[in-house]
C-alpha cells in the first residue's frame, strides 16, 4: 500500500522566517550537508538573510521534509541559483526532490521575470538529477568543500 502524504509549501523571505522555522532548516542543513556527507564546512554563508533571498519549504506535519535556498542574480553566480536543495532522510522514499526542484524553478520565474538563466553548482553526482530538469552541464568538475562539484545551468523561456 502506498503511503499518502501531505506536503505543504512556503517560500519565504529571512524575515518571514520564525525562529523555530529558521533552527530547524539550519539543524536539516547541518545534520545532511555537514555530518551525513562528513564535510565540515561554513554553512552560515551569509546569503541566507540577504534580502532577496527566498527559502522554499515543503513540509510534512509541520515537519521540514524539503527544502532549498533561492538566491537572486549577482549573490552566488550572475544569474539567480538555486542551492541548498535538501530532502530530510526519513521523506527520501516520496522522491520529494522533483518537486522541490520544480517548485524552485517556478519561484525563479515568478520572482524575477525578466531573468531566462538559472545557474547552480551541483554535486557531481547528482547531475542526471539536474539534468532531469532542464540543466545543463557548464564546466570541469572541482571541488568544493572536498566534494565534487560541477556547475550547471538552465535556460528558460
């Protein structure tokens, strides 16, 4: 039998952010990006408060199970990006990363119009995930924070 699940959305702005909504996307980065892949790293970037900055959340019961960073050309890359994109490891089975992917896509499109360029810098291996969504490979493979990464990009319209 198929589980059902009820996955809500938000896109907010830092401070939109509660203080209980902001501990626990900050834990769910820690928790994935610095012990699960075992890469210290300086998640506290900066870029998370900047003013155009979207926070795109999908939850579970009140619960994060998806989410991702939408950041405004000239912050990380001179077009707008899309970083962070994290599925809590309890929702991984529902595949939540497709519509986390797609719902940031369409917050880019309405957030910023007139930008036809999306770019992202991707773990190595998931580019076929990226791929799957329209982006497209644009450079060697380094490292970043000792993990292979790529950059990748999207053009739309």
């Amino acid at each position: 039998m198929e589980k059902k699940i009820n996955l809500k959305w938000q896109t907010l702005s830092f401070e939109q952010l509660d203080t209980h909504s902001l501990y626990n996307l900050l834990k769910l980065r820690v928790d994935v990006f610095v012990v699960e892949q075992n890469c210290p790293y300086p998640e506290l970037d900066d870029k998370d408060h900047h003013s155009e900055v979207r926070h795109l959340i999908g939850r579970i019961d009140d619960e994060i199970a998806a989410y991702c960073r939408i950041l405004p050309a000239g912050v990380s890359y001179p077009s707008p990006s899309i970083g962070r994109v994290i599925v809590a490891e309890k929702y991984r089975e529902f595949k939540l990363g497709h519509s986390l992917l797609e719902k940031a896509i369409n917050a880019i499109g309405l957030l910023w119009p007139q930008c036809n360029t999306i770019e992202i810098g991707a773990q190595q291996h998931l580019e076929a995930y990226y791929q799957k969504h329209g982006f497209k490979r644009c450079s060697e493979m380094y490292f970043e924070d000792g993990i292979p990464h790529i950059d990748m990009v999207k053009h739309q319209g």
